[in-house]
C-alpha cells in the first residue's frame, strides 16, 4: 500500500506496522466504539454482539499492509509483544534504548479484561465464531487461536 501511494519517498524505507489478536482487538475495537459514540454498556454481551454483527468487519486492517493477500509490509509488530518486538526493530537500525513505558494510545478507555463477558464461558458464545470470520485472514496469517484450558481469561496466540 504504502509503495503504491508513496513511491517516490518511500523506497529505501522500511514498511512497518502493528497487529493484534483479533478476539482481543475486536474488545478493543468494541469499547473504542462505544466511547466515541458516548454509549452507556449496561449489557455488554449483547452490545458487543450487536457490534460484531454490523460495525467490527471495519476494523480489520489486513488490507492496508497486503496485496493479494500476501504481507507487504517489510515488519508486523505484535501488539501483545509490542515492547519487545519494537525494541528489536530499533536495535536492528541501531536506535538502541527507546521504550513505550507503560503508555498505550486509548488506554483507560477498556474497562475490561474478562473475556467471558464478550465470547460466553469457554470461548463458547456466537462472537467467537462471528470474529473468526471477519478477521480469518489475520487469524491465518499470524497463527492467532482462542486460549486453552490452560490460560483461562488470556488471549492466545501461536509462537511464530
């Protein structure tokens, strides 16, 4: 995308954006809505699963770092590795000792981190299924799954 559009400035640049895992980014995705729109979410569970139904397919972002369906994109940092994964791209262009701390855009917007409220206990609720289509092509391209048993309450992800 960025080549298409920006040619002229861009080569010699490294292309480099962030994903997150989907189930966790259509929360985020949810409350970030919600906020604009000043929403009072007295019931979450159905709020969100109106959500997913009509508005979430707009914030899947696959499109603006592939073409064809392919990564375009030199690096994808991994939100929920964001620290670490950034701290190596800036030691590879020699930056060295740069960090986020603790800040995160919009924090303080998610009120919640209990994933049973929006996905139903053991990952068992129709949004579940609902984000997976939406967001399958980001869900195949970085090896995204739903938790285990083992780690109830987190939002898994495959090693890469």
């Amino acid at each position: 995308m960025v080549n298409r559009y920006l040619s002229d400035i861009a080569e010699g640049c490294s292309s480099i954006c962030v994903e997150r895992n989907s189930w966790d980014k259509a929360v985020s995705a949810f409350y970030f809505w919600m906020h604009q729109r000043r929403t009072q979410i007295n019931d979450a569970n159905a709020l969100f699963l109106s959500f997913c139904r009509t508005r979430l397919k707009f914030f899947s972002d696959f499109h603006l770092y592939s073409e064809g369906g392919e990564i375009a994109v030199d690096r994808v940092l991994r939100y929920e590795s964001l620290d670490s994964d950034l701290a190596q791209v800036l030691d590879d262009f020699g930056l060295g000792d740069v960090s986020l701390g603790d800040k995160r855009l919009n924090s303080g917007i998610r009120k919640s981190k209990q994933f049973d409220v929006f996905y139903g206990e053991n990952w068992g609720g129709e949004a579940v299924d609902l984000v997976a289509d939406l967001f399958r092509r980001e869900i195949d391209a970085f090896g995204y799954q739903l938790p285990t048993a083992e780690e109830p309450g987190a939002v898994g992800q495959t090693a890469s």
